[in-house]
C-alpha cells in the first residue's frame, strides 16, 4: 500500500523517538501520520515548522481486516477478541467506534479508572503512546485509520497513524512548493536524492523482534552433532540440502528457496529469486534495492523459517528420519572457515568452534531442536503469505 508523508525534515528511517518534532498534534492517536492522498501530505508538511517541504512516498503492508483500526467504526472482532485476552471484557459503548475502543484501552493500560463514558472521553499523551505500543506489540495491530473526508467518510481516501516505523519502506522523496493558502502546487515537486543505506542485518531483527532467540549459546563438541558442507554426515538438516517442495501448487528446489521467495513483495524480485540458480546470492542483491524487500519482513523472518521447516518435515521423509537420529545431541549449523581468527563470531544461523566448544546465536540449530523435540512449528504468517507466491512470473 503506498502512502505519502509530509514533512520539513529529511531522514531516512521513522521513529517515535521524533514524537511531537512535526506537526505537533496526535488527534487520532499516537503513530507516524500518512495519508492515501499526496496533496494531504503536502498541506500537513505546510503546517511543520521549517521553510522546505517534502513529501515522503511510503509503501507499507496492505490493509486486512486485523491490522487496522478505523476512529468511526468498530474494530474488527478479533481484535476485540485479542485485547479482551489482556485487559477482560470491554464495555459494548467502548466498542462502537476505534477512537472509543483506543481510549478506553489506553485509560485501562495507564490505571485510570471511572465510568465508561469517562474512560472513552479523553485520553492523555501518555496513554496514547502506551496504547500505541499496545495494540501493535500485543494485539498486532499495524494502523490507525480515519476517512480524509469526514463528509464523503467512504471514497477510499484516508489518513493512517502507522503505529511502528519498522514496517514503513521509503519509496521517494520529494521537495514540493505550496502557495499562499498552504496547498500543493501542481508540478512543483522535485526528487530528492536518498542515502542508500546497507541492509538490516537479520541480527537486529532477532534481537528487536524475537528477542528469545537473541545472544550467543555454547555446546560441548562432544554432545552436538554439526551441519557445514555437503559431505557432511547430516547435510540433510541444512535447509540448502536437496528436499524438492511444494507449496500452494508452486514447486520449490529447497526449503531456503522458498524462505528466499517469501522475502520480496514486488513481482520483479519474487520472480527473479524464484527463477535463480543461487536463490540467497540472488536475494542479496534484490534486497540491496529499496522498495522490494517485504516492508515486514523483519517482524516476520523467523515465523517463516519456522514455516519453510514444517513444511520440509512434513514432505522430505529423509529429513525427518535424520532429525530423528540425532536425539540426544546438540545440533549446530557450522561455520567455521579456513583461517578463521580466534575472535571472529557466527552470524546469527550458526556457530563457530571455541576450544571445546561451538558458540554462537545457532538460530537454525535451535529451530531443529525445536522441531525435533515437538514435531511441529509454531508460527504466524501475515494474511498475504501466499499472496507473494501468485507474483512470481510463471503463474500470474
């Protein structure tokens, strides 16, 4: 979903930490304004202390019917099903709208306490950062939503609170002039142009948004089993290993073939990465490109490695049957290589050996354990998962 964002400020990353820095205001909640309208965006930049102007052309996750709260209509039912888990029942009159459901809420949170029509009322600064903060990190809400026209509440123009930055990729930014009155001037905006910044490493994900399996761990050599190279006794564990798949119809080389297609959201990358010899080496440089790696991929990197490994135990039998042979022992995806120096440490996937030991993050070991210990994976892909796999060239 593209959105645009105006400003007298240049960045290149959002953050709530710049709170209050803009336009100042935060009628419809606590969050990162947009709007679906590029002329709005432009009028809101014209209110920002500052003598240029620019509007940010932002693409972010697409509506579904969980991830959003509209201020004059009810939210969706599981969303009241999810907060009520958390805070109990919410009163029927806090539900008939989003802005009443977010202030009643928010009250909740901060220990505020009073009838329902107080609790619904008014609602401090403070509480609209915590139930922010809330209804994204609990409830998996990613926006705040309000009509552009309160008049014509259902042309499909609207304005967006974006509750956390992470998922916001920028597209474009442009310096544009407005007139007297504050209002865009058709044809006056002009690129500017952007820092090209290196990729996220997958570490700051982890340790950001599945902060469980954050830091490095230690395993006795001598009760860990090892994955590295195909001439490795349990080269079968690794997900470069040769385990064909297929999913929604759409066959698949490898498990890390599929975790690489499941990156990318623009039909151009899906394709690409899907059609390569060497998947990752070919995703590395798409996601070098702004604007076609998933703008949520960080929140959701492990869930669908998790996803890519069920589904190989589910359809490679020689993987399951080695995964069960290893009971009993660590299990660790080696990185060691020639000439490494004491000192150098595993990327956040494997380990490196330490003496008699094998240290590192061992993400994907971790994983296997898991699987091995469970039979099953617990994850949760966003509602277009599959969605990604109709862009890929051969099947649209």
């Amino acid at each position: 979903m593209i959105v645009y964002h105006g400003t007298t400020k240049k960045f290149d990353h959002f953050d709530l930490a710049h709170l209050g820095t803009g336009e100042g205001k935060s009628k419809f909640g606590v969050g990162h304004y947009a709007s679906s309208v590029y002329e709005t965006a432009a009028l809101y930049a014209g209110k920002c202390k500052g003598r240029t102007k620019y509007v940010y052309t932002l693409d972010v996750p697409e509506l579904t019917d969980a991830n959003h709260i509209v201020s004059a209509k009810p939210p969706h039912k599981t969303i009241i099903e999810k907060a009520e888990e958390h805070v109990g029942e919410i009163p029927d009159e806090a539900k008939s709208s989003g802005k009443s459901f977010r202030k009643y809420i928010g009250n909740f949170i901060i220990g505020n306490k009073g009838t329902v029509k107080k609790m619904i009322g008014s609602l401090s600064v403070e509480g609209e950062i915590e139930v922010s903060k809330f209804l994204y990190n609990k409830i998996g809400v990613l926006y705040l939503v309000w009509a552009q026209s309160q008049a014509r509440p259902d042309n499909g123009q609207i304005n967006v609170a974006i509750l956390d930055g992470s998922i916001i990729s920028i597209k474009k930014i442009e310096k544009v002039k407005l007139d007297e009155k504050g209002r865009y001037i058709e044809g006056s905006n002009q690129n500017v142009k952007m820092k090209k910044k290196s990729s996220t490493r997958i570490a700051e994900f982890i340790k950001q948004y599945y902060p469980e399996y954050w830091g490095d761990q230690s395993y006795p050599i001598a009760q860990s089993v090892f994955f590295h190279t195909k001439k490795d006794n349990h080269w079968i564990l690794s997900n470069m290993s040769s385990c064909p798949l297929e999913i929604e119809g759409i066959p698949f080389k490898c498990s890390e073939h599929l975790y690489q297609t499941l990156k990318f959201a623009t039909p151009d990358s899906i394709t690409a990465v899907y059609d390569a010899n060497n998947a990752k080496m070919t995703a590395k440089h798409w996601q070098k490109l702004d604007g076609h790696r998933r703008a949520d991929w960080g929140q959701i990197c492990v869930d669908v490695m998790k996803f890519c490994l069920q589904k190989k135990y589910e359809q490679c039998p020689e993987f399951r049957k080695e995964l069960e042979k290893t009971k009993g022992y660590n299990i660790v995806e080696l990185q060691d290589k020639k000439n490494d120096k004491e000192a150098s440490r595993a990327d956040a996937w494997g380990v490196k050996t330490k003496g008699q030991n094998y240290v590192g993050p061992n993400l994907m070991g971790r994983l296997l354990m898991e699987l091995r210990r469970d039979g099953k994976m617990e994850y949760k892909l966003p509602d277009d998962w599959n969605q990604m796999l109709k862009k890929i060239g051969r099947n649209e």
